[in-house]
C-alpha cells in the first residue's frame, strides 16, 4: 500500500517533491492533497500533475490545513512554505498525527525551533529535514575519507561557498530578501553548509562568532557606485529591460503562471529590483565556530560571485583534504529542476603528511545538488537506503544544529560578541 503525503506550500522548491513523487514513485507513495495560500498557485500545480498524466487532486486553502487532513488522511506532510511558517504547519501535522518532511531550513529562530521539539515529544511522531547535499557523492566521499582517518583528527576547516550573480541575486528579488521571513542567507542557505560541516565531523557546534553586511545588492550600495536608474518590480519598468539583475516573469512561462499569474491573489512580487529599498539579510558573511570536538571552522558566503560552487579545505593530524566544486548557476523554478545544482567539475585532492598527494576518484552522480536529488528521494518516497552506513538520513535534532550556528552568526553580526550556542538553545 503506497504512503499517503499531502504538501503544504506549492511554490518552486514543492515541485521537485510533488513531480518525483508521480511520476518517479507511483508504487510507494502516493500524492493525496495540496494547501497554499493562493489557489492560481494550487491550479498551476494540478495542471503539472495533469501534464504528468495524473489526476488533480483536493486543493485547499491554508486556513484549511487542518481540513485537508481530516479528508485526505496522510500518512507524511510536507513543507515547502515560507521559511518564517515552517513551524506552524510542522507542529499541527505532528499534533493531527502524521510525520513531517521539511524543506531546510527547519524553522527561522530559537523560540520556533523550541516549539517543533515540544511537538515532536508530545506526539512521538517524526520530523525529516530534506538535507540533499549530504547525498551528493562527493560530499559523502568527503565523509567517508574522513571517517576513515584519512587526515587523523580534524582540527581546521576553511569552507567558502560562492553565489554568483544570477542564482545568488534571487534571494535578493523574493520573499528571501526579509530577514523576518528567511533568518537571512546564514539560517536560509548557509544551514546546508553548516549541516555538511556537522555531518563530516560528527560533532556540534560550541561557539560562533560572525561578521557581515549588504555591501552589494541595496539601492544605497547601487547608489555609491554611481548608478542612477532604478525600479521596484522588473514588470512594466522601462528601466529593468537592460539590467542584467532583473528577472522577466513574463519570458518564462513557469515563472509567470506560477507568480505573475497569482498576483492578483496574495500582491507577492516575484521580480522586486535587487538593487531597492527594504532588503534587510546580508550579502557579504564570515563566521568562525568552534566544535565539541575541539575543530574550528572559518566559513564565508558571498551572494554576488563570477561563479558558483565551493572551495573547502580540512586540516588534520594526518594530512589535508583539498575539495573544489563548480556547479551550474540557475533561478529558482526558472527551468528544469533537475539541473538545479547540477556539476560542472569537482575534485577531492589528499595530502597527507610526508607523502605525496592523491586525486580521490568520485563515484558518477546526475541530478540537481550535485547528484544529491535523486538519492535522496529514493530515501524519501522509494525504498530507501536501508541500513545507511553514512547516516544521511536528518532529524529534526539535525535540522537544529545546522540552523543553531546560522541563529548564533545573526546574533553575534547583531551584537558583535561571541555567541555560545548552549545559550540560546541547549540540545
């Protein structure tokens, strides 16, 4: 009998579940039900499971989440809403009795992460947060290298993650750009980073210490650097046709279905100028944290870089491990979601000490993230990788300790002091 999943929050990151669940895992999952606060949206999504040869399914409006699961009955919902209200429709599946799959980040804050572990206790029920770049292969060989004692004890790690002007500019248009709504890139982007950091060193974060600012995007930064012309929305404005940063909904018609289209519904503007007022995360970060362990992490993320992808070096005892990898740039829900991530070169270089370094070779991976994606649906909706040596599989205790040093960064950015992560939620 095929589990039954009901998803709340049809926007892009929803149609990378909602698809592979139809059209990839017809035989162990089934797709019962749909909730967002827009139904064009809630439309736009039936007609892609039409497109699928699938039958629509119920639609529901949010204030009638708590409908949606008394006629659908599933067994698993998940959450692919605003960041800032992953809590409010994780805490009520869990009290109505289902488990819970969730977008990353888990929530926003300490006070909503403390609510997802209180229903998680009062309910016995389970919470899965959807870390996709622990599939990646590469980033599992990372972990396996490690875990193999391949540089001994890790005592450094320097991680650096680049954005570059097209993918890393959207967070700038949307919904991202208030820090209310997201917990900025440290919580909304970085929690990936930071969950892979605890992953490879099976360990916690102790402390944090951060620094950061807008220092590209903004109409002052745009301003200081001599430019004069400027715009809200992309829609309609004169000034957008030459500006590279702008977004066009009405060129692609994915985004214009799904945004301009619905517009009419919730006045959520999907192409606001990167370069306005009233964007309140940060562009430019760098944080230090040390571990339980007793290793320290210097990590940087730059939202405005001629190319995407990561540089990562961990230092041991026995050596150094060298990564770099460059993926493809992409808009979200701008194409095919499979390309999402998607490589365009990686390495793994070993040093150890007194010998000479080794190119490690990486097992082939396709798909978005890496060749993340499709691993981890199979563990989702298929049937799943067992008894998973590498522990991929996260937790809601997982989806914590990746949020917890980006929350810990906001506070010291904020305050300019050293945050112990103890002190503002203890695990």
């Amino acid at each position: 009998m095929p589990k039954k999943y009901a998803l709340v929050g049809t926007g892009g990151r929803a149609i990378f579940f909602y698809t592979a669940i139809v059209r990839d895992f017809p035989k162990t999952a089934s797709l019962v039900g749909f909730c967002d606060t827009n139904q064009t949206r809630l439309n736009y999504a039936n007609s892609r499971l039409e497109a699928l040869g699938h039958d629509r399914i119920p639609t529901f409006l949010a204030s009638d989440f708590d409908k949606m699961i008394a006629e659908t009955k599933p067994d698993e919902v998940i959450v692919t809403t605003i960041d800032r209200t992953h809590n409010i429709y994780i805490v009520r599946a869990l009290e109505l009795g289902c488990n819970v799959i969730t977008e990353k980040p888990m929530t926003i804050d300490a006070p909503r992460c403390g609510e997802i572990f209180d229903a998680v206790e009062r309910s016995g029920r389970q919470v899965r947060v959807t870390f996709n770049y622990r599939y990646a292969p590469h980033n599992t060989k990372i972990y396996e290298l490690l875990s193999s004692g391949a540089i001994g004890e890790v005592h450094s790690v320097h991680f650096e993650w680049l954005l570059n002007t097209q993918h890393g500019a959207d967070y700038y248009r949307r919904w991202h750009r208030d820090k209310r709504n997201s917990g900025g890139l440290l919580v909304h982007k970085s929690t990936h980073h930071f969950d892979l950091v605890n992953f490879w060193l099976q360990s916690r974060p102790e402390t944090v210490v951060a620094m950061g600012d807008l220092r590209f995007y903004g109409r002052e930064n745009a301003e200081r650097r001599g430019e004069t012309k400027f715009y809200t929305r992309a829609y309609g404005s004169e000034a957008a046709q030459d500006d590279p940063f702008a977004l066009h909904l009405e060129r692609n018609p994915q985004l214009k279905a799904m945004y301009l289209d619905a517009e009419k519904e919730d006045a959520y503007f999907r192409d606001q100028s990167v370069f306005g007022d009233g964007i309140s995360i940060e562009d430019t970060m760098g944080v230090m944290v040390k571990y339980r362990s007793g290793a320290v992490l210097t990590y940087s993320l730059t939202s405005y870089a001629p190319w995407e992808g990561f540089r990562v070096m961990l230092n041991g005892s026995k050596g150094r491990l060298e990564v770099e990898v460059v993926e493809q740039s992409y808009v979200n829900s701008g194409g095919e979601q499979a390309l999402e991530g998607a490589l365009e070169s990686r390495s793994i270089l070993l040093r150890p000490l007194f010998g000479k370094p080794v190119e490690i070779e990486i097992p082939e991976g396709s798909g978005g993230h890496g060749g993340g994606d499709p691993q981890l649906l199979n563990d989702l909706f298929g049937e799943g990788p067992g008894d998973d040596p590498l522990r991929r599989a996260a937790s809601h205790v997982d989806g914590a300790l990746s949020i917890l040093t980006g929350i810990c960064a906001n506070q010291s950015i904020r305050t300019g002091s050293t945050v112990r992560v103890d002190d503002v939620f203890k695990i």
